[in-house]
C-alpha cells in the first residue's frame, strides 16, 4: 500500500488518498484509488493564542468554534459527477 499525501502550496490537504493492493484473484470490480480525510487539529499542534473565532450561532453551525478547525466533508465522488 503506497500512501500519497497530496498537498496544495505546501500546506496538507484533508483528503488523502492511497493505491491498495489489488489481488488478480478478486472476484469484485477494483478500486484503483482509495480516499480518507483527516481532521484538521492533526496539524494544528497547540492552540496559538488569538486565534479567530466564530460567532457562538456560526460555530453551532460548523460544530467548532475555531475556522482553523472547520473541515466540512466534501464527497471525494463529486468531482467526477462534474466531469
């Protein structure tokens, strides 16, 4: 299994994706490339102080106070329905 980090600027993306193994003997279609998504406070390390906050009705919403920590889920599938 070969991880690939894949990284926009030189910052990590959330979405991470690898090429499992795949066996000449499985019977199911395969699939080629795998995804996951990390949460963001894996590069966040310790709170800096300051750090911007969202108002208490937008961060019920988003379900974090801090947008530094804000990382909807996006469908790694809908980039190739736009295609």
């Amino acid at each position: 299994m070969t991880i690939l980090q894949e990284e926009v600027s030189g910052l990590p993306t959330h979405r991470k994706s690898y090429h499992p193994y795949i066996s000449p003997f499985d019977p199911c279609p395969p699939i080629k490339t795998k995804t996951y998504e990390t949460p963001a406070q894996l590069y966040l390390g310790f709170q800096p102080k300051g750090l911007d906050q969202y108002q208490p009705s937008e961060a019920l919403k988003k379900g974090t106070l801090w947008p530094a920590l804000y990382s909807p889920y996006t469908s790694p599938y809908e980039k190739n329905k736009r295609e």
